[in-house]
C-alpha cells in the first residue's frame, strides 16, 4: 500500500467519523437485529459511504461490511473487512467509546489497518512499511505506553465472564481495563495494555483493524491454539483469541 492509497484511507475513515458525530446530535433511528444487538441509521450511511469510496478508487477489490450484504469472496487475493460503528451501544448511549474501522486482507491475512476514534479525534493506522502511527488531529504523537512493571489486561465492559476471570486469574492479571469497542485493540497495539482475552465469538469486521495494528508494534492475536488469526472464514465468525503485543508474547521466553 502506498502513501497516496493511506492517505485517502485517512481521510476516509475521518470525513466517515465527522458524519457519526453530526448524525449522532440530529438524532438516531434504532433497530433492533435478529441476534439482539442494535444498529443505527449512521451505521448503514456510513457503510454505503466507505463502500462508495472504496470502490470508486478500488473498483477490482471487493468490500465486506457489516451493514451490507456481504458479497461472494471466494477465491480473492484482497478484500477490505469494514465496521462502520464498532461499540454501536455506546454510540447510542452518547458515550466517546465507539470507533470507525478498516482493515485490508491479504491472502486471508490482514495487512493494513485504520481505526478513527471521532469524538477524541485519535487515528491509528499502519504507514506503507506496516508500523503503528498514531495521530490526533492530525498531529503524529508518540504511543502510550505503560511504565508498570506488571502486565496490564484490558477486557470488554459489556461481556465479561468466568472464562476471561478465570484466565486473568490464571496468568496473575491483577491490572485490569474494562473498556467498550475496539478502542481495546489500539490500548495493545500502543503496549498502553499488554492483553485483551477475549472468549465466545466476534465477526471479522470486529478485529481485523486492531489486529493489523498490534502485528504493527510486534503483537499479534492469536486462536486458544496459538494460530494467527486468519480471515475469510465461514461466515466471518472468529473463534476465541488473545490479542497481545510484544512484551506479552515475549514473557515466557
């Protein structure tokens, strides 16, 4: 991916979160899906508006969204995963934790990714060399990273149950995050958190931009079998993983 391709994805993902933020405040049409979790009028416009953009620059590269119907990927080399709003429910609530997230997969592989936080104005993506830059309005600052000497985990406020307990409990994670949507997966790429357990299912769309950002700082997220996590799978459905990143990886070594 080259720097003109990244810096059109920036601007995408930033106009797209400009659009969250004006939409949210003119006010929201919910629904309801047939798995429970809510949807919003904003996460179909801006799905059609990424899909729009994409496709007119990209027209050869299919677009996998969640608020689309997905099209038939078999066989292809490249395809983009995209979640127009990840943290849909603290969009609703009005709350900052919510996200806009496109990631590139390669041969089944993630590559590049972005994820915009709109409210706090914070951009991580992977540059053409596949590193970790962060910005905040426009402005490059350095990662946050964490000066404890212990581990410290970040889990999901909304789904925490005895597995993720009795992992924490398991590798002695006393130091623990509770934070919504993947806000979770940049805290790793950026070694501000060191792991994020996560058990029971999540689709592609959910992760494969954190992904890509931790494999930009040394991390990785891995199956419970110690697998990269691979994409284009039946229904897009990801199995259990542990997001990580370096220092995590490392510690048995």
């Amino acid at each position: 991916m080259d720097k003109q391709l990244i810096q059109y994805l920036k601007t995408i993902i930033i106009q797209a979160g400009e659009k969250s933020i004006k939409a949210r405040k003119q006010g929201l049409k919910i629904i309801i899906k047939q798995d429970n979790s809510p949807v919003t009028n904003v996460d179909k416009e801006i799905s059609d508006f990424i899909f729009e953009k994409l496709t007119k620059i990209l027209p050869n590269i299919p677009v996998v969204c969640e608020e689309r119907t997905i099209q038939n990927i078999n066989n292809q080399e490249q395809f983009w995963l995209i979640d127009p709003i990840d943290g849909t429910r603290s969009y609703i609530e009005n709350s900052d934790h919510f996200t806009i997230n496109i990631a590139l997969i390669i041969n089944n592989i993630v590559e590049y990714g972005f994820i915009y936080i709109p409210i706090t104005k914070m951009l991580y993506y992977t540059d053409e060399h596949k590193k970790l830059v962060i910005e905040k309005n426009n402005q490059i600052i350095p990662p946050n990273i964490h000066q404890k000497d212990e581990y410290i985990a970040v889990v999901s406020s909304r789904n925490m149950d005895i597995l993720v307990e009795n992992y924490l409990a398991e590798n002695q994670l006393n130091n623990i995050l509770s934070i919504p949507s993947s806000i979770k997966l940049c805290l790793v790429a950026e070694s501000a958190c060191d792991v994020y357990p996560k058990f029971g299912n999540t689709m592609e769309w959910d992760i494969a931009a954190g992904h890509a950002l931790i494999k930009a700082t040394g991390g990785n997220v891995m199956t419970l079998d110690d697998f990269e996590l691979e994409y284009n799978k039946p229904n897009f459905l990801n199995p259990s993983f542990i997001a990580a990143n370096q220092r995590w990886l490392m510690r048995s070594c």
